[in-house]
C-alpha cells in the first residue's frame, strides 16, 4: 500500500511519518471516526498505562532456550515441530515453564504414573490400556500432572505415599518471573484501595494465577468461556457489590464485548493477545460509563522472550494503525501467520547469539527454515 499509493516528488515517501500522513490524507474523505476518548472525555475518567518488564530465573531461561535448542537439533534430523507448534511452546515457556512438560522425563517415572493410573481407575473408559494411558500422559505439562496427583490424593489420602512426588513445592508453582511480579505488586495495589481485573489468553495461566492469589490468601472470582452464559451476570454483579473480592480472573477474549466491571480501577495483563484489540476491548470492560477513578493498564511482559517481541510489534503496528487511521486498534487476524514468522526469527536470533546458542550457530540456521 505504501509503495502503490504514496508517492512525492522523487518516488516513493522516505520517511513513514511523510508516508502515514499521506494514506492519512488518503483515506480522510472515506473514513469518519468518533473515538470514546473524543466524545466521552467529560464522562469517563482517563486511562493509564504502564508495562513491567520481568527477568526469567536461570532454570527459566534454561527451560526457554532448550525450546529452541530441541527445536534446532531435531531440525537438522527433520524431525522438528511445526512453526506454529514452536511458537506455542515459546509463549508457554516465557510465561511460566510448568505449562511446558520437562519434569519427569524418564522411561521409569512415565512407566509409573501410567501403571498407578491404571491400577486405581484415574482414567476410565472402555479399552482403556496402559499404552492409551502413557499417550494421554505426553499431551499433560507439568501444571496438569501436579493437579491430577493432588485430586487423587484429595480422594484417597492413602495415594499420597505413591503420589506424592508428583505434587509440587510452593516454589515451583510461583517462580516465573510474572508471579514474582505479582507476589510482590497485587498486595500493593489492595492495599491502596485498588481492585483488579487480571486477564490472560490462557486458561491455564488462570488456573496456575487462582493457585497463587489463594496461597496470598487474595479473595478473588473468575469467569472464562466454560463459565455458564446463565452466571455470568450474577458473576458480575456479585463482583461489583462487594469490596472484599479484590481480583477478577477473566480470560482475554471470552465473555462478550458488553462486561461492565466498573467496580475495578485496575487492569492487569498477565499475558497479551496477539491481536492487540483484543487487549484494548478487554480493558474496555472496566473502562465505560459508570467508572468513577482513573484506569491503570499494567501489561507484564518477559524481557528477551517471544513476550517482548510481541509486546514490540503492538506498539509498531498500533503506531501505524493510530497515525493513518487515528485509532489504536487494527485487526491482527489476518497476518497472524506471518507475524508469528517475524517473532520467530528475532528468536532464534537471539538465541544464537547468547552463550547457549553458539554451539549451535556452528550449524547454519536460516530464518525461514524455524
């Protein structure tokens, strides 16, 4: 589009603040925009935002970068995972390892879990083997191996001697760089009269999030797309009546558009969509008539991780999308592959640059090969 329509003297605009302006001029006599911040600024109180920037652990970053090194040694056997299936596992990793599988690893302790399994009837169903049992055991992370341990041991105390390893310490479930940003920020903001919608993409980060807010003894309530549509509404408006509930756990595109949560002031992102209207119409929720205190933004995103280089690419394109159209939101939707490919190569890029991954830079890796 900018090399077709936006032409000056001497070719083709150099500079894309000249070149935004002038798809601006282009498109103004077809596009009439009324933005909430233009018509309602004397109604709604105006928002903020801020991004914490987090630092993986070292068994963070080691879980991290054996993605892309496993990745890059299969490669070479063509045995590798799709793009789409490593950008997954990424993401997973940059927002907490437990949603990865890397704990019992060996040929001894999936041979006992599958046996124990079959042996007391955790997985029922006809011609339900030890093999189907060992299949459905690889598609677990680590989160779900911990949850199915406890629930069985929460039905017969008796398993605790046989499943107690699989239980994990409070240590593992709160050491991503995220729940330490939590741990040490949510007290605060209760503290100064604040209450929070806390969003992910991920219900399973939900989960691990409701697991962390409970060992801080933080009253909280949660909605998700497996919450009955006959809830939702007394879900909200339970939330909005009473103070002591300081958190509300929502999954980022689930629930409709029309949430009104006004009883929040705060609106934490544990994780960001890859369409950042997603995250705009999330934060909208709060963000309407009825709200009566300024809205805080907070968006937490892993330094040296996909997380940022998606974070990085919202604000590029939202920059984009804000100097040609005046608003901040764009439909992501239908170029998601190929921005998946550019958060992909920046890294593998970084990867092989750091210590760990110049064994592997001895072996040429091309950016459309990931």
């Amino acid at each position: 589009m900018l090399e077709h329509f936006v032409k000056i003297e001497g070719g083709v605009a150099s500079n894309d603040a000249v070149a935004y302006e002038k798809l601006k001029q282009l498109f103004a006599p077809f596009v009439l925009r009324r933005r909430k911040k233009e018509v309602l600024s004397q109604v709604i109180p105006p928002k903020h935002f801020r991004v914490e920037l987090v630092k993986m652990n070292k068994s963070g970053r080691q879980v991290y970068e054996s993605v892309l090194s496993n990745h890059i040694k299969a490669k070479k056997f063509g045995t590798s995972q799709s793009r789409e299936h490593l950008f997954t596992n990424l993401r997973k990793a940059a927002h907490h390892p437990l949603l990865l599988r890397t704990r019992y690893p060996s040929s001894e302790e999936k041979e006992h879990l599958a046996s124990y399994f079959l042996q007391i009837g955790a997985f029922r169903g006809e011609g339900c083997t030890k093999a189907k049992i060992l299949e459905e055991l690889e598609r677990y992370n680590d989160f779900q191996i911990h949850l199915t341990a406890l629930q069985l041991i929460e039905e017969n105390p008796l398993r605790k001697e046989q499943l107690n390893r699989y239980v994990l310490p409070e240590e593992s479930l709160f050491s991503s760089a995220k729940f330490v940003a939590l741990r040490r920020m949510l007290p605060g903001l209760i503290e100064n009269g604040h209450r929070m919608l806390l969003f992910s993409v991920w219900t399973s980060c939900l989960d691990l999030i409701s697991c962390l807010l409970e060992a801080l003894n933080i009253k909280h309530m949660r909605m998700d797309g497996s919450s009955p549509v006959s809830e939702r509404q007394s879900l909200i408006d339970e939330f909005n009546s009473d103070p002591s509930v300081h958190v509300f756990l929502l999954s980022t595109k689930a629930c409709g558009l029309g949430i009104n949560l006004t009883a929040a002031d705060t609106c934490i992102f544990h994780d960001l969509d890859f369409n950042p209207t997603n995250d705009a119409q999330a934060e909208d929720r709060c963000h309407r008539i009825g709200q009566t205190k300024p809205v805080t933004v907070i968006r937490l995103v892993t330094e040296d991780s996909v997380d940022s280089d998606i974070y990085d690419l919202q604000q590029s394109k939202s920059r984009m999308s804000k100097m040609i159209m005046g608003t901040e939101n764009e439909d992501w939707n239908t170029h998601a592959s190929k921005h998946r490919g550019v958060v992909l190569k920046s890294a593998l890029d970084r990867f092989l640059r750091s210590p760990n991954g110049k064994e592997n830079s001895k072996n040429t890796i091309h950016c459309d090969e990931i």
